[in-house]
C-alpha cells in the first residue's frame, strides 16, 4: 500500500499539538508566502500527521487574511495525502442546535476576496488554468471513514450539512442567515471555502468536522451569535472532537487507499489545460 499523511487543520480551539506524538515544529515557507504558522509534524498511533493551525496559534489571522494558499501547498509538499479540516459554525436549521457535529457533504461560496486557484498565470506558479469539478465537494470515503469512526466511539455526528462558506470576520445580517436557510444551507462558517478547493487542485483528499457553535441570528427568540457564545459551546465540545481525531486517525491508517490516491492525483492532472505554443 503507498503511505498516506494526514494533515489536520484546526480551527478556533482545534489545534491542540498534544494530539501528536514525536512531534517536531517544522518552519517552511512556500512560493505562495508563509503558512500560517509552523507545521507541527508527529503522528498518532503510528500514522504520520502534521497539524497546522490556520488561524495561527495566537489566532491572529482573520478568516479573510488566512493564506490559504499557502498552508495547503506546504502540506503538500510535507507529503499529505489527506486533510482533516475542523470549523466552527453557525446553525441554520432548528435540527443542528450548538453543539452538533457534522460531516459536512456540501458548501456554498459566498466570499468575494479570496484567491481560489494555485494556477492564476503569475511568475513562478504552475502554468495552465485549472477548471476543476467541485462535486463531490469532500471526498466520499473519507466522509464515510470519519462516520464510521464516530460511530465506533459513540459520538454522535450527522452525516450530511451544507455549510455557507461567507468572507467575515463580521457575523451575518439577519436578512443574510435567513437567506442562506432559503437556500437549503445547514451551518454558515468563514473558512471551508477556498481551502476544500485548493486541497482539491492538488488531489488531496479533504474532508470537514463541522461543529455547530450558536444558532447564527435568524432565530425569533433565543441567543444571537456573539464571539463569547461561540466560544463557551466550542470549549465544552473541544474534547469530542479531539476524541474522534484520536479514533479516526488510526482508523484511516488501516484503509488502502491506493486507489483513492491515483484517482485524486489523475483528477487534478486533468483538471489543468495547459497553455499552448
């Protein structure tokens, strides 16, 4: 079986080294500039890993300023072969309440500043313009490995959430969540949307851990969204979801994936149409 690597990225409170063992802070810097912090390379139960924080450490780096691009290119050049990303979200659906874990199965963009492409015809990039197919949106088995890791610690997940992925740091309008429910979405986040892109055009398989942190503002009565209620659902859920990393990791490190692999290494190779001479 070819060796696989997991990168992890991890959100506001997910990016806790001590999952990993033997790790090693790895600085790099990639022809798309810094990442957003030090890659954290370890493994957990034997399985290579690298952990990178996306908002840094100290986040502070706001969703609009993430170099996505970056941090994806480095975990490519590391060698992963797949992405564990986690989000925190808002809940659009009276059936996701706080504290929900979802295995995200659909986005929609509604950023406008972000850069969602590696090949955008600058010196020094890969040349040609990719027209990459987005659906699926994550990778299926992966999707169905995490539910059935979940499963196997009792976790409760769902196994579908379409998250509306906005440019932020600004929380949504009323009139903005009430529209996105119209529009079938489950969760609103600020960080899905390019990075499930990117890790696409490099053929890595990527998949989401979304958990639902506040009920957005869309609901008549209730608490509204503010950075205090979405922390204090996020810190009582942390431990879950570092508990389903600890089960799903090993469980991964069990599957051949070497089908899955070429398959994602083709798609991207296809998806580019090269310039012309």
């Amino acid at each position: 079986m070819r060796p696989i690597k997991i990168g992890i990225i991890g959100g506001s409170g997910l990016d806790d080294p001590n999952i990993l063992k033997n790790r090693q802070e790895k600085k790099v810097t990639t022809i798309y500039g810094e990442p957003s912090d030090v890659m954290i390379v370890g493994d957990i139960e034997g399985v290579p890993c690298v952990l990178l924080a996306r908002h840094g450490r100290k986040h502070d780096k706001m969703p609009g300023n993430v170099n996505y691009r970056a941090n994806i290119w480095a975990l490519k050049e590391e060698g992963c072969t797949h992405i564990i990303a986690t989000n925190a979200c808002g809940s659009l659906q009276e059936d996701f309440p706080p504290g929900t874990l979802s295995v995200a199965d659909g986005f929609i963009d509604r950023t406008t500043n972000r850069k969602q492409t590696f090949y955008d015809g600058e010196p020094g990039h890969p040349p040609g313009v990719c027209h990459l197919p987005m659906e699926p949106a994550f990778h299926p088995l992966v999707r169905q490995i995490i539910l059935e890791a979940a499963c196997a610690a009792g976790i409760k997940i769902r196994n579908t959430g379409c998250i509306v992925a906005i440019e932020g740091p600004r929380y949504s309008s009323k009139m903005e969540s009430l529209m996105y429910q119209t529009l079938g979405a489950h969760l609103v986040g600020m960080t899905t949307v390019p990075e499930a892109v990117l890790a696409k055009e490099l053929g890595i398989m990527y998949a989401v851990i979304a958990m639902a942190t506040d009920w957005d503002c869309w609901r008549a009565t209730g608490e509204k969204v503010s950075h205090k209620s979405v922390l204090k659902v996020f810190q009582k859920n942390v431990q879950t979801v570092l508990g389903l990393l600890k089960v799903l990791i090993p469980r991964m490190g069990m599957e051949n994936w070497d089908e899955s692999i070429a398959e994602m290494e083709q798609l991207a190779k296809d998806s580019v149409i090269l310039p012309t001479h």
